[in-house]
C-alpha cells in the first residue's frame, strides 16, 4: 500500500505593499527628509560680550568719564593725556613717558583718580618727564615736583613710605594720586597757574572735572 506524505502547510507571504498601491508607486515614493535641529544659542561669555579674549578680561577696567579707554589693546587700559605737546615729549623721552603712563595708570586704579589728568599734571611740570630739577633755590624734583616742605609736612593728609625717591614714576603717582583724592590738587602752581608748557590742567580741563579734586 503507498503511503501517503501531508506536506506543511506554507507561511502567508505579507507584501510589504500596502493594499491598492501600485508596485511602481511604492518604489519610486520618497523617504521624508529630515530637518536638522539647530543647536540651541549659548549665552555669551562677558568677555565675548566685550570682544575680547578670557585672558584679556583679566586686565579690563571698567570706563570711566574721566578716562579713556580701549578694550582693544591688549586689555590694557589705553590712557590719552590730552595735552598736545605729549606727542613731543613721547619722542623727545620714551622711557620717561612709558614710566608715567604705568605710573599713573597704578595710581589710578588704587586710589580712583583719573589717569589722564595725572599724565597732563606731570606733563605741566615736568614738560612731560623731561626736566625732573628745579632752579637753584628750589627743592622740587621729581615726576609730579614734590618739595621738601610738602614731604615734610607732619599734617600731610598722605603716606609716605620711608624708601620715597621722587625720581620714581611709580612712587611719585602714588602720593599725587593720594594727595588729589584729598582734594589737595591745588598744591601743584599748574592746577591754577602756567606750567613749563605755558599751559594750566585748566586748559585741557573744565571746572566741573577738576572741582572735586580741589578745595
């Protein structure tokens, strides 16, 4: 007798096509395109808000209305003495000119005294570092002229370190810029009369800017 073999029953096959769709329409239809997502914006940083690099913020001083200042050089504060005759001191003595610019720019960020007006009071009577002596007679030297009565007046509204060398930039801001905070401005002749340039800081400074320096 031949005996008979049941084959197993086959899998339905499900077409990937959905149901009334055209074989050639299913092949020719587009995957979506996706969209990409922008990233969300970053707040910025200060001193990317300022247009400087984190290194240079470190240096920055805020503006002042007294002083003026660019961001932009290094981070260093950019100090313009307005006294015209500058650009002639700055090449007659360079170096002298670089210690008062540093000078004054310490000063003014210890004691809140505008720098500008430091170099021009300098400048005045010193013709811009370039004569530190005085005449026979006279004790005055220095970078800012300090005399013996001035540093030896027990009443000096100022201190005074025991190693104070007039000849130093550094030094000699320092004590203008404590004697000018005390409103000791009127103690250089320039703040009222002419200095070696035949300039008062009057010229180059109203009344409203120097009054909260002077008596």
């Amino acid at each position: 007798m031949k005996r008979l073999t049941t084959q197993p029953e086959q899998p339905e096959l499900v077409s990937p096509i959905p149901k009334g769709m055209r074989q050639e329409d299913f092949f020719n239809t587009k995957t979506p395109e996706i969209t990409p997502v922008s990233p969300s914006p970053q707040p910025q940083t200060k001193a990317q808000s300022l247009g400087i690099s984190p290194q240079e913020l470190e240096g920055w001083i805020p503006q002042s209305p007294e002083t003026t200042i660019d961001l932009r050089q290094g981070g260093q504060p950019q100090i313009k003495p307005r006294n015209p005759n500058w650009d002639l001191w700055k090449k007659q003595n360079p170096k002298g000119f670089e210690a008062l610019l540093s000078g004054a720019e310490l000063a003014s960020q210890k004691h809140g005294v505008p720098a500008d007006m430091m170099m021009d009071l300098s400048g005045l009577e010193t013709s811009g570092g370039t004569q530190l002596g005085s005449p026979v007679g006279h004790t005055a030297e220095g970078y800012y002229m300090f005399n013996n009565p001035t540093l030896n007046d027990p009443y000096l509204p100022a201190n005074i370190p025991a190693d104070f060398d007039r000849n130093s930039a550094t030094q000699s801001a320092d004590l203008a810029a404590q004697l000018i905070k005390k409103r000791q401005l009127g103690r250089w002749a320039v703040a009222k009369g002419k200095g070696a340039g035949g300039n008062t800081l009057g010229d180059f400074y109203s009344e409203e800017e120097m009054s909260p320096y002077l008596k």
